[in-house]
C-alpha cells in the first residue's frame, strides 16, 4: 500500500516538471516568432497590455498541457 502511493507521488512530480518544461518551451517559441523581443517588453519598457496577452497565454497552455496530463 506504501508503495502504491509513493508510486503516484512520483508520477505526479514528473508529470508536473514535464509540464512546466513544455510551458517554458511554447513561451520561448513564441517568444522566438514575434518581431519584439517579448520579454524586454515587459520588463523595460512596462508594456502592459503584452503582459496581459502572455499572461492568457501562459494560462491557456497551462491548461492545455494540465488536460493532456490528466486525461
């Protein structure tokens, strides 16, 4: 039974860094096919509304990637 457990532990763990390494992934080709680099937008020049727009993005994929995990 403690091995059972500790089994789904586990999983839930690489699941979890296997879905934050796509995020980080799908950001950073976005990141690489728009004209502006996106993350200097953000910061240094305080763009807000692009930070809202990859704020949806980076839900919208979170969810995709949590879906695809949990189905």
């Amino acid at each position: 039974m403690e091995a059972l457990q500790l089994k789904y532990i586990l999983a839930s763990v690489i699941y979890s860094f296997l879905g934050v390494i796509i995020l980080v992934l799908a950001f950073w080709l976005v990141d690489r096919l728009t004209p502006e680099n996106t993350w200097k937008e953000i910061v240094q020049n305080k763009n807000m509304a692009l930070a809202i727009v990859v704020a949806g993005f980076i839900i919208a994929i979170g969810l995709i990637i949590s879906s695809a995990i949990h189905s």
